[in-house]
C-alpha cells in the first residue's frame, strides 16, 4: 500500500466524517477497516486525476512544461504502483 494513497484516503474519511450527518462520525479509521477499500479506491481515483498536470501548475514550476510533466506523472504513477 503507498503512504500517499493512504494519506489521502484517511483525508477523505475525515474530511466525510466532518462534513456529514451520518451515524459514523465518531468512528475512527481504525474502528471501520470495512470502509477502507472504499476510502482507499476513492484516494485512488482523487491522485489518478491529478496525473495530468494544468498549464498554470506547469508554469509556477519554472521547469519548462515537457519536464514538470514528465517528472510530476512520474511522481503520480510511482504513488498509483505502490
């Protein structure tokens, strides 16, 4: 499991047990390990996204675009293989 994804997903949990009236509120990650493959596939599809960077995210790096790219995907596909 990549610490990113995980990272990510226990951010999705929280984030829904804060914005949410439902009855888990007061579970933590550790209390719900049901819940993990659907907070871990949706960290999954949230960094996925991200793999294409923006042309603004490109030119804020200084790097020209054809590098930030390559490096950032790279970044991104090491995180989605682990």
């Amino acid at each position: 499991m990549s610490e990113m994804v995980e990272r990510v997903a226990r951010a999705i949990f929280k984030n829904f047990q804060e914005t949410q009236d439902n009855h888990l509120r007061k579970d933590t990650w550790e209390q719900r390990p049901d819940l993990t493959p659907y907070h871990m596939a949706a960290a999954r599809a949230a960094i996925a996204a991200m793999r294409e960077p923006t042309e603004e995210m490109a030119k804020s790096t200084g790097y020209s675009g054809l590098a930030m790219r390559i490096v950032w995907q790279g970044m991104i596909d090491k995180v989605l293989a682990g």
